[in-house]
C-alpha cells in the first residue's frame, strides 16, 4: 500500500495493441502436446487423447471481483485464471489450455498488462497449462479479465455435482475460511490508509501473511485430486468452493436431489482466521467467514462410506459430514448436537 | 431510439441469482450429442469424435463493443456469440457449445437478462451449439459479456492463418463495410435523438436495414464453409474479419511470412454502402468502410491457384486478389494499375 517511486510507464497507444499482444504473446511457447495451436491465431486447438474436453470460464470485474487499490495486477491475472481452472478440476479433469481476454482503460499501461500476464502465467505454470489466446481491447470502465480454461477428462472419472447419495462422506480438501479473512483485513487497511481510521495508525499486514495468501494467492488442490485418481477413488460428486461452504454443500445437494449434515467441530478453520477474528471483535467470525465467505478455491466433494478407512488413514483431508435424504433438509449439526439449517444468500 | 411503455421490471435482487440463473437455464437443453455436461455445474463437458477442440472467447464490453442507446440487448448477446462462433468456424472447426459470463449493474433487471440470453440462444439455434454455461455477476460499471465457443475439428482440415503460400487466391467470403456503414448511421441518428443534429429532426431508420442488419445482426458464412469441406477445398489460411480487411489480410501474410495484392475493384461492397455514403458527404467512403471498418463477420481465406475454375464456377463468393512473396509486401491495386501500401491501424 505504500507509494513507491516507479520508473515511467509506457501508454498502450504507444505501443499498439497487436505489438503489446505479441510482446505478451511472446511469454507463451506452448508446451502441452495436447495443445497444437497456441496464441495467434482465431482459435486455440487442442488434441486430447481421453475423449472428454472440459471448459470453464471465469470473468473478473474492477470494483466487484478486486480492488485495484489493495490488489496487485499480478494477482488478479493469477486468481482469474485459478478460478477457471479450478472449476475445470472439479470435474475431476485437467486444464490444459487457458483464454485470456481482458478490457483495459486508459488508467493502464504496458507494464501493468505485463504484470496482470505474469500472474497468469505463474498459474498456468503451476498446473502446466498453456495460455492459448490473449486479447487485449479497450474499456471505459477499469478493468476486466475473463479466463476460460479448457481441459482434458476422463468419461469414467468425471465428477458431476448431482452424482451425491445418502450416507456419503462430505469431505473438504483443506481448510476455509482464510480468504475471506485475508479480505477483510485488507479493506481494513485500506480504511487506514485512506485515514479513516484515525491519521496516526498506519497500515499493517504483517503477522497475517497466511490470510493474505488464502485471499490473494489461492492455490488449488491438485496433488490431492490426483492421489484420488490414483487410488481410483472416484468422489460420487465435487465443486470447487468459491462462495462459501454453505453454498458448495447446497448446491451438491440441490443437484444430487439429497440433505446433508456437516459438523461445525469437523469444519477446518486455519489458526490464523481465529487470531485475526479476535482481535477484530470477532466480526465476522471464522465459522461465518467459513460458512459464507468466498474465494477458498477448495474442493468440496463426496465418496461413498467405504472410503472412510482409507481416507482416514492415507489423506489429509476433513471429513466434515455425510449426506443424508432429502427430507432430512441440509442442517448445520453444533458440538452441542443442535441442527441448524444451512443457509447461503441467494440459494 | 423511441420510448415504448413497458411492463414494471423485476429487481435482479429481488429474484437472486442463482433463480436468475436458473430460470435463464431453463431455455438451454443441450440437444448436440457431443454435449455431456451443459448448464449447472463447475465446467462444460464434451466429447468429441473428431478429435481436435478448438476453442475461442470473446469479450463485450459496454461504451466500447456497444452503446445500449442504440444496441438491443438481444443483439449484444447474440453478436458476441457469434464473434466466438465465427473465430472456432475461422479454424474449420464446429462450435458446439458456448460458455457465457455476464457482469451487470443494478441498472439492469431480470426481464434485460432474458433479453440478452435470447439473443445468445438465437445465436446457438442458428448454429447449432448449445449453451453449457451461465453465469451472472455483479458490477459497478455498465454490461461485460464473455462468451467462450468450443468446437470440434479435425486435424486434416484445420485452416490457420500461417498458411498462405505465394501465388495463392484470396477469397471473402461476402460483401464487407456494410456493418461498419451501419454504425455510422446508429451514431449519427443517436445524435439526432440528443438533440445534436437540430431539434426537428427525427431519428430515421428507414431504408437502411441492409446496413444495420451487418451491423446488428450479422450472419457467418457457415454454409460456405460446409460446402468447401464437402468439396475436399482445404482454405491454406482462413480468419474471421471483425476488424476490416486490411487487418485480416495483413495477419494472413504476417503469419503466413507472405505479401500479398488486393484488387479494388473486387472487393465486394453492398450497393447500400454506396447509397448510404452518397448521402452523407462519402464519410467515410465505402472502401475505407471496407478496409478498415469492422464487425463484418465474413470469412478472409486463401486456397490454391487450382482452385481457381471450381471457385469461380460453383461458389458464390471474391477472389478479391492473390499471395505475393515476402518482399513485394501487402498493397492495395487500384483500378488505373497503382499500388499502394495495405494498411491497419495498430499493424
């Protein structure tokens, strides 16, 4: 959040819109085989050899999805591209080729594009996707990235949301709530930084690194997706967890056409949501900023209860309920063994 | 541009999301056997016979792809859908499923949603893709729509644009500047709605369907294409042209490391460009219009000197030039034999 001194920008105008293209471009040497054609041309072309080709799109707007005054370029091409390729992963497939199309107001110059197509390059690498197409065009109205990830899947590891059934293991591939956390620390900040908060205080991040990075820099849960695959356990149903806990469980249960009961003692919440909510008047608190915050990018997914040993003894993961009938309704159980609907705004 | 009495809108908020989505949903069945997995879950599934996916996106966004004082709804959803489209078909590939994320202000309401998503369905009708993907955002800052097109192809008739070889025809696949005449048009009578043009003037539409029609509403050359496979006609290049002819001839011979020469003459452009022109001072005249307009939705190709007899004989289409080595460069032939420069502004 300080200002730092930076040496002179270059106005996109300057540079034209096909050389910053190409010069973007020119981070991008393809290096699946899948991908047969990469950047540069109408279309991406890809060869999967599992016959399923599984896409996903993520749109992410200045104001709504970041705010530039807190969230460096470099994330934001990072976390866009994250959230498609984690929906793509959460059909239990592989994302092997990322679009990228952003609009870009006149606020932005050559270097703030470099960096937003560092970030996504960083998360391409992470999981091996090539980046395929890059757009740049102009806008009004700040900034806009849309990433579609297009991947490669399996017909009989494909994992729907409908595919939940009675007594199946509710399990999470780590923990949540930390994202949100990490957001409302840095709104915080920004209130400081903007003085509202009294002139004398300044902005302070430190000692919450792990909330920053759970908001900031997610990373998904690949190498557990993969172990799953390998031990062809097949979950019966996942989604990927971007609006909260609740609303992964409901919307499993809404397509599966089942309840489900998740124990709050069982939900993982990271040391670090209960140290910032402490000191915060515990608003909100980490069971809320798990139930209902966003950006986790965990999986949320089901396995039928004969996996249980063998998840229990061989994962780290959290089993953190069953599903049950529909009529059952889905329902928070407390330590206390009271049963509290499960909400989530807007479902 | 007139005010018509409406019916009372519906709050997005009032309805929610995920209803919105839902309902919006509803008009999607996935009817293409290749679809696996349409609306409802984290990513869209196909399975492909053919082999190759060939995938493209594009981004709408308001004040600078469209103005809504002039620009229905429906027609923002389905032109962006058919730019997606047409660059999958630029690769003589098949669209068969396209992906749609919308961001959108609290200016708009359900009732502008079903607008604009009849339009992308319009769009997938008439081209046989189905919708697989819906989602609807917040933002602070107008109307964002990304439509992602995945398609199948087939690794011998795929058409970059890199291979163009010297001697080659260029073919269009139709007449071209008309959409840009008729954007002219759209800001002119805007003006006039404002008041700019003097206040007895009347918005006038009348006469101009032609115009609007390519600008509003343009259709792709998808049954040319299907008749040159069928013909075993391979295009050595091919791309979509939404940014004029020079530029589409321009990237052909970037990437195809060729010149190239473009006759004048045979360019084909609508009488109603040169109507339209005629009357408003020849600004911009149509072969501007032409070459550096854009919107115009036609297929830039290039094939065989050999085909040339089959071309000229079975296809209504313009062979409006040829492919030159390198060092003769892009120019533009006049009628009286003079060359000149072909140019794009950013190339």
């Amino acid at each position: 959040m300080s200002e730092k001194k930076q040496p002179p920008k270059t106005p996109i105008r300057e540079l034209g819109k096909y050389e910053l293209i190409d010069r973007l471009s020119a981070r991008f040497i393809s290096s699946n085989e899948a991908t047969l054609q990469g950047v540069g041309d109408d279309a991406s072309v890809a060869c999967f050899h599992e016959a399923l080709t599984v896409s996903a799109q993520k749109m992410s707007l200045e104001g709504v999805d970041f705010d530039l005054s807190y969230f460096p370029l470099k994330f934001i091409g990072y976390k866009t591209a994250i959230h498609a390729m984690g929906q793509v992963m959460a059909m239990n497939a592989i994302p092997l080729q990322l679009l990228v199309s952003t609009g870009v107001s006149q606020r932005f110059f050559v270097e703030d594009m470099e960096e937003l197509f560092m970030g996504v390059e960083a998360a391409a690498r992470l999981y091996g996707a090539d980046v395929t197409a890059i757009d740049i065009q102009s806008s009004y109205t700040g900034l806009s990235v849309a990433v579609t990830a297009v991947g490669e899947g399996n017909a009989g590891l494909l994992t729907r949301r409908c595919g939940a059934r009675d007594t199946d293991l509710i399990c999470l591939s780590g923990s949540v709530g930390g994202a949100y956390m990490g957001l409302q620390l840095l709104q915080r900040e920004k209130r400081v930084f903007n003085g509202e908060a009294g002139k004398d205080r300044l902005p302070d991040l430190k000692g919450h690194e792990y909330i920053l990075e759970q908001y900031l820099k997610p990373v998904l849960p690949a190498a557990l997706l993969e172990n799953l695959r390998k031990d062809d356990m097949v979950p019966t149903s996942m989604c990927l967890l971007y609006n909260g806990l609740s609303n992964g469980v409901l919307s499993i249960a809404k397509a599966s056409g089942t309840g489900a009961k998740v124990y709050v003692d069982k939900i993982p919440i990271a040391r670090e949501c209960f140290e910032y909510a402490q000191a915060n008047g515990n608003d909100p608190s980490p069971l809320v900023a798990a139930l209902n915050g966003g950006d986790d990018f965990q999986m949320l997914f089901t396995l039928p209860l004969t996996c249980y040993e063998t998840l229990s003894k061989e994962y780290t993961l959290d089993i953190i309920g069953h599903i049950c009938e529909a009529p059952a309704g889905c329902t928070l159980i407390t330590p206390g063994g009271k049963s509290i609907p499960l909400e989530s705004p807007g479902m």
